[in-house]
C-alpha cells in the first residue's frame, strides 16, 4: 500500500505541484434495524371455497393443497428439516382447532436397501413430528420420535396426537426377542410441540411392525393399532402407560415368525364406532373387529383380488370403500352379508396403487394414488361416491400417501 502510493506520487510528480494530501473521510451512520431478522416470506394460504385436502409427497419434500370442491391442486408447499436430503413427510393430521397441521418425518431407508418395503419401515434415522401453521405452513414446532414413524392421528378434541412406528428394521435385527421386536406408540401433547423445548413423546411398547391406527372418540383415550407383523390388533390404554397391552390376533392362524399371515396395515373406524375395518395386505382381505366385545366377525371377512389398503366409511356405516392394489382398483361393497352389494371399478393407467380412500360428503369420494414411488408423480382423484366415475383428476408430488381435510371455515 506505501509503495503504490508512493510510485504514484513519483508518476504524478511532474504535472502536480504536491501528492500528499488523504482521501477525505467518508462516515456514514445507520439507524438500528426494526424489522424481523428472518422475514417469513412464505404466500399465505388462502382455503378455496368448500375446504382443502392436504397431501403429504413422500419422496418430494412437499405438501400438495388440494380444492375439495374442484379437486385441483392449487398449492404445493416445501416441509422437512434438511434442504438438501429426503425427509420423508409421511402421514398428515389436521389439529381440530384448525390452525395446525401435523407431518410425521419418515426417513428412506439407506441408498442400496432393496424389498418391498426398502422405502418404508428400514430406516435407521430417527423420525420427527412437525407442526405447521395452515396459513402459510410455517413450522411451529417438532418433537423427535422413534425410527420409521408409520401412521399418525390425532384425537377428536385435539388433546393427543399419536404416531405408530413401522419399523421393520427392528424386527430384523432382534430375531428371536419378540419384545425387542415391538416397536412404540409415541403419545404427544400437541400443546407442547415447540420450536425449542417439547416435551418428550410417551413411548408405549406395542407391537411388530405398527401401522395403522385410530383413536376412540372424543378424547383418544384408547388407540386401536395394526401391526403388520404379528397379525393383531394391539388395544392400548393410553391414560395408562404401564396397563397392559392387548393383542387380538385377525385371524385362526397368526404367524408366529415375522413373515404375517395376514399383515394388518390400515384400520378405519365406523361412525358409530362399533366396528373397526382391519386392511390385511398379505392375505387381501379386509377383516371387522367388534369393539365391544373386542372379537372379530369372521363371517364378515371380505376376500379381494388385490391388496386393500386405507378404506373410507360411508356416513351410515352401511358400506365401505376399498382401495387396492395389484390389480389395482376401488370397490364399494356393503358391509352386512344379507345386504353386500359391490360396485367396483378398475383404475390400472389411472391410478397407479391407490393407496388411501376419503369420503367428502358434499364433493366426492378422495383417492390417493402412490405412483411407482420412484419418479413418476402421484395423483388424487376425485370420484363420484355412487358410480365411482372419475369427476377430476390431479398430479401432485412423489409417493404420496395420505390425505386430510380442512373445512373452509375453522370449527
């Protein structure tokens, strides 16, 4: 720096009288910040008329918002914690304030896994619970829960959120110790999902490979849970962690290895709560366990091509939907044997595993489609719940593989 300027005054000595004189001294002082150091620039969400459907993309990192009026997705918003990797957003629950959404965090499974499930239940990553503002998605809090979170629901009245782990990793690695084999139920506060701080989940040992669940109403008092892997629907009292808990198996012939007989996956309670479906996709059939008498009806077992997945109730009880897959297809079926009417309708270049049905009274009957879970997108059609004819059809993102409404006006 002292000898630039001193070169330069040499060059310049023969036109300038002097070279000597400092730059003059420009200060310049700012006023203090009064905005946010971390503006939210996140669009704000506007519920179209009639009520939303939140999808949660799996392999996308995204949430896809979808009109339950039109059936069009008119919003897709980024969710996980880490920008660059996967994050798996798996199953969604809308708080019944209507101010929340909840997405488990399910992490894929190591690059190189191979199977059927080598995208789902392998995982060696520990899974979160997010909660996101419905405004604008914006996170609100997190808990961390165990690996591979499968299922996730929320009570009634908003009191308990729950969260079933497929864990079929810890089924492999612990042969022979069916305890060690039992992944939990983790039993949230909603309240105290927070951006720094939350509380702990209760962890309850329930079952092999737990996924589907639903919750008695209003309160989730008792969580009712399909376990893939043992072939029973597992009761668990959640008022009391330490109460024992009760496992029925779905079928005269449970498996007594890992491999399932049956494979219960998804269960959906009836509105009146009498009746659970139980989806079993090894042996494609759909099995009724009566919550009195905490029995199955074997008379009522439904046989199908495929393999059911999440089924929806009509509001009467008197029917169901069923999605299947391979063949893939929807089936409208009564329920009583005197009275067990089906209509059915093939859906293979249309929907491509549908995985989730959800009835809307008003605007149709919801149909989740996973795509091939690689690179082609997911979609959600919207059917006509008498005919089950095709009244739109929307592309959303990766794998997707659950749906919840948001009515238009919070409650």
């Amino acid at each position: 720096m002292v000898l630039s300027r001193f070169l330069g005054c040499a060059l310049a000595a023969a036109t300038l009288a002097s070279c000597g004189e400092p730059d003059p001294i420009i200060e310049t002082r700012y006023d203090a910040y009064e905005g946010d150091a971390y503006p939210n620039r996140r669009p704000a969400i506007e519920i179209p008329e009639g009520g939303m459907g939140v999808v949660s993309d799996s392999l996308s990192d995204t949430i896809s918002l979808v009109s339950l009026a039109t059936g069009e997705r008119f919003g897709v918003h980024p969710v996980g914690r880490d920008p660059v990797t996967i994050d798996g957003p798996h199953h969604v629950a809308v708080d019944p304030s209507g101010d929340a959404v909840y997405v488990a965090l399910s992490y894929p499974a190591l690059a190189g896994t191979i199977g059927p499930h080598a995208t789902h239940g392998e995982s060696v990553m520990s899974g979160y619970v997010q909660k996101l503002a419905l405004d604008d998605m914006r996170v609100l809090g997190q808990v961390r829960v165990e690996t591979n979170p499968g299922d996730l629901v929320i009570s009634e009245d908003g009191s308990r959120l729950v969260v079933s782990h497929f864990d079929l990793k810890r089924v492999i690695d612990n042969p022979g110790d069916i305890e060690a084999q039992r992944s939990s139920l983790a039993v949230i506060d909603p309240q105290q999902v927070l951006l720094s701080g939350s509380a702990e989940p209760v962890l309850i040992p329930v079952c092999r490979a737990a996924h589907g669940i639903v919750l008695s109403r209003p309160d989730g008092a008792r969580a009712y849970v399909a376990c893939y892997s043992e072939d029973v629907l597992a009761i668990v009292d959640l008022t009391d962690p330490t109460a024992e808990v009760k496992r029925v198996p779905v079928g005269p012939s449970p498996s007594r290895s890992p491999d399932p007989s049956y494979g219960p996956y998804a269960a959906a309670m009836s509105p009146d709560q009498k009746t659970i479906a139980v989806s079993n996709t090894k042996s494609r059939d759909v099995r009724f366990f009566d919550v009195a008498s905490e029995t199955f009806d074997d008379s009522l077992t439904m046989p199908f091509f495929g393999a059911p997945y999440f089924v929806a109730w009509t509001a009467d009880g008197s029917r169901i939907y069923v999605p299947t897959q391979v063949p893939d297809a929807i089936t409208l079926v009564g329920v009583d044997p005197e009275n067990s009417e089906a209509v059915s309708r093939q859906l293979s270049g249309e929907c491509f595993r549908p995985h989730l049905a959800d009835l809307d009274e008003e605007h149709g009957l919801f149909v989740v489609c996973e795509g091939d879970q690689t690179t082609t997108p997911g979609r959600v059609l919207r059917l006509d719940p008498a005919t089950l004819e095709t009244r739109s059809d929307t592309q959303v993102g990766l794998y997707p593989d659950a749906f919840a409404r948001v009515a238009a006006e919070a409650p």
